[in-house]
C-alpha cells in the first residue's frame, strides 16, 4: 500500500505512485492512500490508471478532480473529502470523471462545491456508486450525469445540488450512442434548482436520435425542486429532444416532500431551442408506483406530446397520493395532458 503523507503532490509524485507494480506476491493491485490531513494535487487531476484503488481516509481532504479515462477495474472509496471549492473560475472541474471506462466504483466519500458535476459520467457501463454525498452551490453543478452509458448502479447516495440531481441522456459532446440499464435507489436527492430526475435532453439528432431505455428509480425521498423556469419544472422529469425515445422507466416508493417552486412530474417531448436541434421521438411505458406527495401541488402536472408523430403513451399511475388521497383521475391530481398522448392511466391496487 502506497501513503500519501499531507503535501503538494507533485505530477511525476502521482504518476510514479499510480504506475507502480502490484505488490510482492499478492493478487490485489496497490492501493493509493491518501491519509488523513490535506492533499492538494499540483495540477488539481489525478488520473487513475486501470486497476488501481484510491482511497480516501477519513480526515482527510483532497483538494482536484479524480478522473478515470479509457481505465477499468478501478474503485474510489473511502470516508474523507474530495474538495473543489477554491476553483471558482474553472467550470471544466468535476468532482469525479469517469470516461469511456468500465468496471468502475465510488463509494463512500464526500464532495464538496464542484464548479461542475459531482460525478460525471460519458460512454461507460458497469458503474457502481455507493454511499455518495454531495453539496454543490453554483450554476450547472449537477450531482450524477450519465451520457451514453449504461449498467449504472446508484445506491444510498445523498445529493443537494443547484442543478439537477441527477440526469440521463443519450449522445453529448464525445460520447456517443444509447443509454440503458441504469438504476437509482435507496437515495435522497435535494434539488437548489431544476429537476431531482432528469431524462432525455440529449442525444444524436443527426443520426435519428438515441434510445434510453430501462430506468428504475425506487425508494427516494425528494425533499426540494426550486426552479424559476416553468420550461424545467418538474421533480420527476422527462423531457426528451434530439429524437430521442425514452421508454420503459419506473419510478417506484418516491416519497416527495413540499417544495419551494415547480411540479410533481413533467413528461414532454419537447424542442428546446436553447439546447435541441430537433424535437423528441417519443416517450412511451412510463410507470408511477406507490409515489406519495404532500405539498401544493399548484402547478399543472405537464403530460405532452409534441405532434401527432411525436407522442407520449403508455404512462400508469398506480396509488399516486397526493396530500393523503389516492388520485383516480387526472383532474383530481391536477394533470393538463394534451391530445398527442395514449394510454394515460391511474390505477388503485388495494394493499
């Protein structure tokens, strides 16, 4: 196990720690430790080579961004901090990067205040994160963005972001392709402002569009949703451009607590100007399980379709509560669906 003592760590200091060899006679790859004090890495980046574990103990602080680059088999854990506070002027600076990589974990530490995402994750799949906390305050600090990914794992995590908590997309920027297979559970998520669930903005509208396909969102509590813009209002939100379809997404046991300014759900395909060269395809099989709301519930719950083309279908609402009654009709809960929609459905299941 190699030690990194509190200090300025040099690059050739990291880089000669991440590249050396396993140790004598063991199976395990060496473990870079960072012990307990403060750690401020020279250029602020620690590229983590495959196979390696960086952990992070309790008590200490690792001032940088730790990014996993074209890397697999590597785990990020521990009990300390992982601190980007300082860099105000530097958006580009994520807590945690994970690109085009597999087989990689996080679990365990804390982030506090990326200029950006706390864990950003771009064309990667068998991604594990695992009792994650994060508290970010500036403008696109998102919590966990996933872009063309898939097999994603997050479990037991506590965001409060001022952006959206977490987000799934389809193509951006380098990374190409479909997302799918991803799940979010056992989590508490506390959005500053926009979405606490955000779906479907992204994706390769020059080649027809992505697919994101098979979400499950179960046992979360959403304790806040403040957004100033009614264009992304919405807790649980999928909004799909780029001809994009989303489709086979649950959200099961999500208990909502009153917020600040939005609405319960938004289901839209929509053309975004600011963000989308063209509209969405498609938002089908959308399932609302047991999900419990106790708030206003003023603004209109969005149900839309975009044309008759461009629809939304298939969404079920079964024991939807809202403020202690079982919602059976889309007037009593306060949902304006439009005619390019489907199937919209809400179900009582005695217990």
């Amino acid at each position: 196990m190699l030690f990194l003592k509190p200090a300025i760590h040099r690059k050739e200091d990291i880089d000669r720690l991440a590249n050396s060899p396993l140790q004598p006679g063991g199976a395990e790859p060496e473990v870079i430790y960072f012990g307990p004090g403060m750690h401020y890495l020279e250029e602020t980046i620690f590229r983590i080579p495959s196979g390696k574990t960086v952990y992070i103990a309790g008590g200490a602080i690792v001032v940088g961004s730790l990014v996993c680059d074209h890397v697999q088999d590597v785990t990020i854990r521990g009990r300390g901090v992982l601190y980007l506070s300082d860099f105000h002027r530097f958006s580009a600076f994520r807590g945690v990067r994970i690109m085009f990589s597999h087989h990689i974990s996080v679990e365990g530490i804390v982030l506090l205040d990326p200029p950006h995402y706390s864990i950003y994750i771009g064309k990667s799949e068998h991604i594990r994160i695992r009792n994650f906390k994060s508290f970010s305050t500036r403008g696109w600090s998102d919590g966990i963005d996933m872009m063309s990914s898939s097999h994603v794992e997050i479990d037991d995590v506590f965001l409060r972001t001022s952006d959206d908590c977490i987000a799934i997309y389809g193509s951006r920027w380098d990374y190409k392709g479909d997302s799918r297979c991803i799940t979010v559970k056992n989590s508490v998520l506390w959005a500053d402002v926009a979405h606490a669930m955000n779906i479907g903005g992204h994706g390769d509208y020059r080649r027809g569009g992505d697919l994101i396909e098979d979400i499950k969102f179960s046992n979360i509590d959403i304790l806040e949703h403040h957004e100033p813009q009614p264009g992304y209002w919405g807790a649980m939100n999928i909004n799909v451009g780029d001809n994009n379809t989303v489709r086979n997404v649950c959200y099961e046991d999500i208990r909502v607590e009153d917020f600040e300014l939005g609405q319960l759900v938004d289901l839209r395909v929509v053309f975004n100007e600011k963000y989308n060269p063209a509209a969405g395809k498609k938002i089908e099989n959308i399932e609302f399980r047991n999900v419990t709301y106790n708030g206003r519930n003023e603004n209109k719950n969005r149900i839309y379709g975009f044309n008759p083309e461009r629809t939304v279908g298939g969404v079920t609402f079964t024991n939807l509560r809202i403020n202690g009654e079982l919602i059976r009709s889309a007037e009593q809960g306060n949902f304006d669906i439009n005619e390019h929609t489907y199937g919209i459905q809400f179900r009582i299941e005695e217990s």
